[in-house]
C-alpha cells in the first residue's frame, strides 16, 4: 500500500488540529490557515487519498478572489469562499478535512 507523504501528514495535521464544531471559530482558522490549501499538493497524497484532497481544494476555492472596483485582488479564492459558506457547507469542510487527516494518520500506523 503506498502511503501519503510525510509532509502531507505532518501540514495536514497542523490544519486540522485547530478547527472545532464551532463554526464562528472554525472559519476564523480555516482564513487564518487558508495557505494550507495552496502548499499542500494532491500529489503528495496516496493513490486512494488525492482525489479527496483534489476536491476539497477546488471546492475552497469555487468562488474565486475577491476583487475591488480597481481590479485588485482583496481576498485570496480561498478566503473569499470561506467568508460565503454556510454554516453546514462549513461543518461539512471541517468534517472532510477532520476525516481525511485520519485516514492520512492510520497510512502511517
């Protein structure tokens, strides 16, 4: 069984450890944490955990940056969805990112 990279398990794991069922408070780290989504490559990932990561990075980053009325860039695609989710479509994140940072540990069991 091939296995994610160690990287992987050890930026991941620092992604997920702050994030709570509180929403308010989860959303704040996921901006504060935004970069992650970015550093961490699916390639990185095993085979079976890629496409997981692969979806949840372009779904943080549907709604594009924020751009002002000069066309300047004020918020990242990744803040700037984060900023318009919902409460459930941001529990639902935070459970996948939660879940997956599992299934990455027990690769390494």
């Amino acid at each position: 069984m091939d296995k994610s990279n160690i990287f992987v398990h050890i930026e991941l794991s620092k992604l997920a450890e702050s994030l709570t069922t509180s929403i308010p408070i989860s959303k704040k780290h996921l901006k504060a944490q935004a970069g992650y989504f970015n550093i961490i490559p699916p390639k990185y990932f095993s085979d079976a955990l890629s496409p997981e990561w692969q979806i949840i990075t372009e779904e943080i980053k549907q709604k594009g940056p924020k751009i002002d009325q000069d066309g300047k860039v004020i918020a990242s695609a990744v803040i700037n969805t984060i900023d318009q989710m919902s409460e459930q479509e941001c529990s639902n994140l935070v459970s996948r990112v939660i879940n997956l940072r599992e299934k990455v540990s027990k690769e390494f069991e």
